[in-house]
C-alpha cells in the first residue's frame, strides 16, 4: 500500500499532492502503514481514504478503487449509518463499537466476520479535525466460539424439523439419537421404534462393512462421508439411499455425535435403469441399420459412433474422437468437411454435406452426409445426432450423366453445324439473299446457345439474367454494353420457357444493333425484370425492354421490325407460353414488355 500511495495522482483528489499534505496527515499515514491492524484515515469533508495493507484485505472488490475515494462512494450502503458517526468524532470525540458485523470475501468465498471499530479524530496543530482515523480489530473468532454452539442446536431442531430428506443424529457407537419423519419413512419403522436401535441393525448385511469403514473414517478425519446404502424395513424389503456422514461437536466435555443425511435413491436408481435400458436399444438399433450413425456432445468433440462406422473405417472409437474422424475423409473434402461443421456447431444448424469417406482397405466413396442438433428447453443445444448415407454409386452416375449431357451438347451443335451447312449449300444453289443467311446463322446460334444453357440446368439454374446477358454478349461488341443497363432480381426460368423466350431475346437483341438504340453511338438499352403473385396464388415475371434515342425513324425502323422478330413476340409468346405481350415503337423510343408465368399452368384432369 505504500507503493500505491505513493503511486496514486493524489493532485486529481480534494487532497492535492502530496508535496502539499499536511503533517498531521503525513503522521496519520506513517502511523498505520506499518501497522498490523487494519488502518484507514479519512481525511476531508470527504473522507478521502488512506489505508493499510490490512484494511486492504477487508476492502474485497473495492480494492484498489477504494483508495483515493470518498468513504461514502465506498461503503454506499452504510453511508446512512456511518454520517452520524464521524458528525460525533469531528466533535472531538472517540467511537468505538463492538462486535460489529463486517461482510468480507477469503479465499473467493464471502463470509461474516465481527470487528471491534475505533473512530478517532486526527487533530491539526491549530486543534481543529480535518481527519478521522479508524482501527479495526478483528473479532470473529471469540464471536463465533461464543454463538456456534448456542446456534447449532437451534439450527440442528429446526433443520430436523423442516428437512425434506431424512435427517437422524447417532451415537459413535451407532446409536439413534434423533429422527426426522423422513428417515422414519424411509425406514418403515415409527420414531419410538427408530430411537431403539442402532444404525447397523437397520443396513443391509452386505452394506455393513463399508457402513463401518465410512463411521471410521467421518472419527478419523473429521471430514464428511458419502456412501450409497440399502435400508431394511421390517416387511424384508430394502430401499437404497444415499447417505452424507459428518461430526458433530458439542460443548466442552460433551462427546461429538454424528449426523446422517439421507436421501432416497429409488426414482433415480429406477431412472439410471431406464437410461441403461434406453441406451442398450439405442446402441442395437444404431448397430442395426446399414447407415454410418453418431452421437457427439454439444461442442462435437466427443463422439459415439456406431458399429457400422467402426466396420467400415477400421477406425477404433478412441480413434474418432477429438475430430480424429477427420482422418479418415479425403485429404481434398476434409477442409471443407470441417468448415461445415464447425459452422453449423457455431450456429446450432443442421448440418448437410457430402464428403468421401476411406473405408479399411484405403478405397474412398462418397457420402451424404447430415447432423442435427438435440435441444433442451431453453432451446439450448446439448447434443448432436448424424447419418452419412453411402451414395457413391449415385455419385458416379450423375458423373456419368454429365459426361453424357456434355456428349449430348456436342452432338446437337454438330447438329446444328450440319444444319447450317445444309442451309448454305441449298442457299448457294437456289439463290437466297445474304440476308437470309445471316438471319438464319444468326437464329441457330441463339438455339445452341440455349441449348449450352439447358444443359447445366440442373446444377445450374437458368436465370432470366443469364438469358439476356447471353443474347447481348453475342452482340460481340463490349463497348455496346457499356450504353446498356440490367436490372432484376434473380429470377429462375422454367426449362420448358427458356428456348422460345432466349429466340425473342435474340430477335430483341438483334434488332436492337442493327436498326435500334445499339445501332450508333446515341441510343442506351435498358431492361428490367421483376415477379409478382395474382390474386389465384400464380407466379408471374414481367420483363420491360426499353430502347430509346434510336438512330433511326420511327417509320423507318417500323418498316425494318416488322417480321420474325415481332410475330414471335406477340404471336408464339402467347401461344407457347401463355404470356401477355405488348409491342409499341414511337417518338424515338421502343417499348417492348413481357409478361408470362414462371410456374407450370395448370392441366385439366382427364377421366
């Protein structure tokens, strides 16, 4: 503490620095630093506070905040009872006061202890009282030796009289010396019958030895014992109990006794059966079934796997634990298989994904893979369940039937190039325009653009963005986007849509760059999408495509968009998609918009 005080920014407190403190201050604190009482001056209208090493003891969690602090900000919750105190010694006189009750924490743990307090006043050399100095001494130990035993037998008869468990004080040798109705029951016997025995005549024959060594060892030790027991009752029955053994001391000459706490261990006895039983049935179905099955703790970190698991992995179940199941999943999935749970057990969120697992022989197959937590109710999670499912030969199927939707690709652009070819070589002989060829190359591409498209579909949704983005990025232009604006949600198509929808985009498209907005440096394209529900529960897209500054006239460009292009739109729209369609070109500007459903419509049963 003298470190401290000399430490402290005493020029931020009432008190100044301490250059500045007066002597009779500078006496007070040489006086109690050194003391082995506990010390503390309270110096100002404040009370600023000056301690000792052995007031800090008492000041708990107020300390080191108490030093350099006024008394009442300190001890808030006295503050009432300690005002008129130092009114008395400021006064000029000496306080004492005994065997007061002082709350204080040792060893972490609060307890009461009692002081003796002496307020004295700190006098100036002019006889005035800027300062209290205040003596504690302890007094606990007399206060407790004098009030412990007048106590425990007050606390004794009313804990005996209250207690929901059976209670009974014995003699050394066994004796029952006192009996609660509890024990009384416990037993099967009345308390006139109960005080007429000892407690070996009421314990289980094979329960007797240890009853004994545990009597030994609650003398030898003077610590309490815990032993789980069966009780016998008069009909030849017995009841298991858990039985707490403890001395207990009397007055000078009377000999110690023992108390017995007593508590019924029949429902949880009944209950840790049921447990045993209920894990048993756990365990046979989980060996049972031919999935991978596990159980981990709330962390995932200790886990309790099934035979199933154990047989295929050649893993030990001492191996698995501590995610040492990691290694056994392949070096490329078990970073991934490791962020998913650990994210899920950060979350508290089932868990899905799939991962090759090695089995005894080093080959890995794949596994879906899924865990779910179990929660109590204060939905906190206390434990995981999870199955892994072999889906290797699913697995490799789908491989497969990529490599064959890849084939299938290939083959229909080839198809399509023999088409084109075909188209060109009649063309060449019967004499069409050029512009016929290069509408007709121009409408196969959009098909086998599509047709790219449809081909991921099912691991890759076709979204009304892709759609448009592939139609303008055939444009092959890239400073033409730059004049163009896309903006929707992401909005997934039906497969049975996309390819007539992607041919009106094209024509769109198409005509945009050649007679519309794309057509010269001047004119900007913008296209936006959004759904919407019907009042009938229908899921519907409504596509906006706006062209404006276009280079052309409007009469102009009529004559050049009529064709194709627009009776795909209003006419094949309609009639394939069951869109509603709108088409209106004027004042330099193009409107074109598309509403159709986004869900299949609905069919009418046929009997």
């Amino acid at each position: 503490m003298a470190a401290r005080i000399r430490a402290h920014d005493w020029a931020a407190t009432s008190l100044g620095a301490v250059e500045g403190w007066p002597p009779c201050l500078r006496a007070a604190v040489d006086l109690l630093l050194p003391s082995g009482f506990a010390m503390v001056a309270l110096w100002g209208p404040e009370c600023i506070q000056i301690y000792n090493d052995a007031y800090r003891d008492l000041m708990g969690a107020r300390h080191p905040g108490g030093l350099g602090q006024a008394a009442a900000a300190c001890w808030w919750e006295i503050r009432d009872a300690t005002a008129p105190i130092y009114r008395r010694v400021r006064a000029g006189e000496t306080v004492m006061l005994q065997d007061t009750l002082f709350p204080r924490t040792r060893d972490g743990r609060p307890e009461d202890a009692w002081f003796t307090l002496s307020y004295s006043p700190i006098r100036d050399a002019d006889g005035s009282i800027p300062g209290i100095l205040l003596v504690i001494v302890e007094a606990t130990r007399q206060h407790r030796a004098e009030g412990a035993l007048r106590q425990s037998e007050e606390r004794l008869a009313a804990i005996f009289a209250n207690a929901a468990v059976g209670l009974s004080e014995l003699a050394q040798d066994g004796r029952f010396l006192r009996a609660n109705d509890e024990i009384c029951r416990l037993l099967g016997r009345p308390r006139e019958e109960v005080l007429r025995l000892s407690i070996l005549d009421v314990t289980h024959p094979d329960d007797v030895p240890p009853s004994l060594d545990a009597v030994a060892e609650v003398l030898r030790r003077n610590r309490p014992v815990s032993l789980d027991k069966r009780y016998l009752r008069p009909d030849g029955t017995f009841v298991w109990a858990n039985s707490r053994v403890q001395v207990l001391h009397h007055a000078t000459g009377q000999p110690s006794t023992l108390l017995a706490v007593t508590a019924d261990l029949t429902e949880r006895r009944a209950a840790e059966a049921r447990l045993r039983e209920s894990e048993a049935q756990f365990r046979a179905l989980a060996n049972l079934v031919p999935v991978i099955l596990w159980r981990s703790d709330a962390k995932g970190t200790s886990h309790s796997q099934n035979q199933s698991y154990l047989d295929y992995s050649g893993q030990t179940a001492e191996e698995a634990q501590n995610l040492g199941w990691l290694e056994a999943i392949h070096p490329e999935d078990r970073g991934s298989a490791r962020e998913a749970f650990r994210s899920g057990h950060d979350s508290g969120r089932p868990i899905a994904t799939q991962h090759r697992i090695r089995r005894r022989d080093g080959q890995y197959r794949w596994f879906l893979v899924r865990q779910v937590p179990i929660t109590d109710q204060r939905e906190r999670v206390t434990q995981w369940f999870g199955a892994a499912m072999d889906v290797h030969e699913m697995h490799e199927l789908q491989a497969r039937q990529a490599v064959m939707v890849d084939e299938l690709q290939h083959r229909t652009r080839n198809l399509i190039t023999v088409v084109r070819s075909i188209a060109q070589q009649t063309m060449a002989r019967t004499g069409p325009t050029e512009q016929f060829r290069e509408q007709f190359n121009d409408r196969l591409a959009a098909l086998s653009r599509v047709q790219g498209l449809l081909s991921r579909s099912d691991q890759e949704p076709i979204t009304i963005r892709a759609l448009i983005r592939a139609e303008l990025d055939a444009l092959g232009t890239p400073a033409l986007l730059e004049r163009v604006a896309l903006e929707g949600p992401v909005v997934a198509l039906r497969k049975a849509s996309v390819q007539t929808l992607a041919l009106a985009l094209h024509e769109l498209a198409t005509n945009a760059r050649k007679y519309g907005a794309l057509s010269d440096d001047r004119g900007e394209l913008w296209v936006s999408w959004d759904t919407y529900g019907t009042d009938d529960g229908e899921r519907r897209l409504l596509l906006t495509w706006l062209e404006e500054g276009t280079a052309q006239a409007d009469d102009e460009q009529g004559a050049a968009r009529r064709g194709y292009g627009r009776e795909l739109i209003e006419r094949a729209l309609p009639y394939a998609l069951k869109a509603r369609t709108s088409y209106a070109l004027r004042d330099g500007e193009l409107r074109c918009a598309i509403d159709l459903p986004l869900t299949e419509p609905a069919t009418a049963l046929r009997w």
